[in-house]
C-alpha cells in the first residue's frame, strides 16, 4: 500500500491527547516522512506542533525553525496551535478569554516560553497572517508582562 501525506498527518493528529508522550509518538510519524520520498507540508507541521504540547520547547521551536527553513508559510490555525503549545496548552485546555488573565496565566510559564512566543508573532505578523482573537490576546498579555 503507498503512503501518502495525509495518512501520516492523520497518524501524527491521532496522537494529540494521548499524554504525557503524544509527542514522541508524533515525531515517530514525522521522522517516516523522508524514507518514505514525502516532505511534511503545513497541515502535517500544524498537527506535530500540537502534539508537541508535551514537548520540551527547543523541539517546538526547532520545528518552526524547519518549517521555516523548508518555506512553508504559516497560516491563522498553525499560528494559533504554535503559540498554545509553546504554552504548554493543548486542545482540550481552556484558555482565560481576556489579556489581563490571560497574562496571569502566562505569567507562571517558564521565561524562555514567554521569550519564544514574541518571537513567532513578530514572524506571524510580518507574513501578514490574520492571527485568531485568542492569539491577538496571547500578544496583548504578554505586552502586558512586559510593563
């Protein structure tokens, strides 16, 4: 049976909520794509970011940086699921609404995440992305922390 794309994006979203090692299971996914002649596209990277909601952040960070060095362009859904998993929070956790507790929650990250996240909506503007309510409130609490 010939593999294609979709079948390993679909394998790698399967493993969002599968715990602490969704990851793991992911980027054994991910890491079938060369021997099998494929190269991930955008929807194949917005599922591993997902997945990497478990992940250490230099695995986040350096998939971004992949997918930037393969010039896939990041689109609102890669946006909003890249800056969530740089927070530690998948699918299934609900976010405050506003960006003055959004900022309280943001605040007990760890420095490097709050670090990272800048970084990406700075590149997410320039490429002219429309970014979510909830990235554009993930923008204004991190400002805030910044006070």
């Amino acid at each position: 049976m010939k593999v294609y794309i979709y079948h390993l994006t679909s394998a790698i979203r399967a493993c969002w909520g599968f715990g602490k090692t969704q990851h793991r299971a992911a980027k054994y996914f991910i890491d079938l794509f060369p021997g099998l002649g494929l190269k991930p596209n955008l929807v194949a990277l917005t599922a591993l970011i997902g997945a990497y909601s478990t992940a250490p952040l230099e695995d986040v960070v350096s998939t971004y940086d992949g997918m930037r060095a393969l010039k896939i362009l990041p689109d609102t859904i890669f946006a909003e699921t890249y800056l969530a998993t740089v927070f530690h929070k998948g699918p299934d956790v609900e976010l405050p609404r506003t960006p003055r507790d959004l900022a309280d929650v943001l605040r007990e990250q760890p420095s490097d995440r709050r670090q990272a996240a800048p970084h990406a909506l700075k590149d997410f503007r320039a490429a002219g992305i429309k970014l979510t309510r909830l990235s554009e409130n993930m923008d204004k609490a991190l400002r805030l922390l910044e006070e």
